[in-house]
C-alpha cells in the first residue's frame, strides 16, 4: 500500500484529522492521494462508507488493499447513498468519503457536511456549493490546484500544498 507524505515525512492520518477537505483539478493527482489517504484508514480498522462519482475509484481501492469485507462500502448514486445514509446505524463509526463532489447534489452535501467523521475531495471550482463546503471548519486542507479562494504556493504536478495548524508544506504520495 502506498503511503502519504508531507515534507517528505510519512504521515499517518487519524480519526483526529477529521474532517478532511481535498481539492483539485481533473489531473492533478488529488483523486489518487485521496484514495491512497482513505486505504490507510481502512488499513487502520476504520469502516469507510464512499460516494464517488465513477467506478475507477473503488478498482483503484481494492488495489490498495485486497479485500473489502463489509468494512467498505462505495456508491455512485445519490439515491442509494442518502438511503443508505438515512438508515446504517453505525454512521457515526464510519468515515465518510465523498469523491468528485463536484458531481453530486447540494442536498447530498448539505448531508455529509453533519458529520465529523468526513472527507471531501474534488475540483471545488466545479462546485456550485463551493461557498458552504468552505464554511466548514477542516483541521486539514490540501490543495492539488489553485482554488480562487485560498492562497497557496504553486507545487509540482502531482503534489498537494498541506494546511493544518500544526504542519504546512509539500505532500504527495
């Protein structure tokens, strides 16, 4: 399984990171590192629940760590995800993933944006909600693009500026 790096340091995400914000343009790498960040939740213990906007992020999942059990679950469509979200009962154990959010419904946000336990990732620039996600407070931000909105230093294709209160610099898988 591949690992995260910030600074050229491995890092190790927690539940203590949460939530989690990721954006980044079609190309940029964000979607790999996303990926790459929930297998090492689920690697942890951690049951991971994801709506993506396409298949290839599951594929690209199961890669990184064989089998899912039932301790992972993804969904590509709306409906299945807000009725699966309505009744699991161990929401609040899960993470939360949303991938591509860009594609997806502001009532499905409005949803995942309740929860701790979450991470957001996608070209917010896309994003006709872009204004509410960044409302939320993330203890940790990374940008694989320049987001109209937050500064960054410009970084390497492939890398992610890293913010959070403790760290800030380069990140990349």
């Amino acid at each position: 399984m591949k690992t995260v790096l910030v600074n050229k340091e491995r890092f190790n995400f927690t539940e203590n990171n949460l939530p989690v914000l990721i954006h980044g343009e079609e190309g940029s790498g964000a979607s790999f590192y996303t990926i790459v960040l929930i297998a090492n939740l689920f690697s942890q213990g951690f049951k991971i629940l994801t709506l993506c906007g396409y298949h290839m992020a599951e594929d690209e999942f199961k890669k990184q760590v064989g089998d899912l059990g039932d301790k992972a679950v993804f969904y590509t469509k709306e409906k299945e995800f807000e009725f699966l979200l309505s009744n699991l009962e161990d929401e609040d154990k899960r993470i939360i993933l949303i991938k591509n959010v860009e594609l997806f419904e502001d009532n499905v946000i409005s949803t995942i944006l309740k929860n701790k336990n979450v991470i957001i990732s996608g070209d917010l620039n896309k994003c006709a909600f872009k204004k509410k996600i960044l409302e939320k407070s993330f203890p940790i931000k990374i940008f694989f693009s320049k987001l109209t909105e937050i500064e960054t230093p410009i970084t390497n294709k492939y890398e992610g500026f890293f913010i959070s209160d403790k760290l800030q610099g380069v990140t990349k898988v």
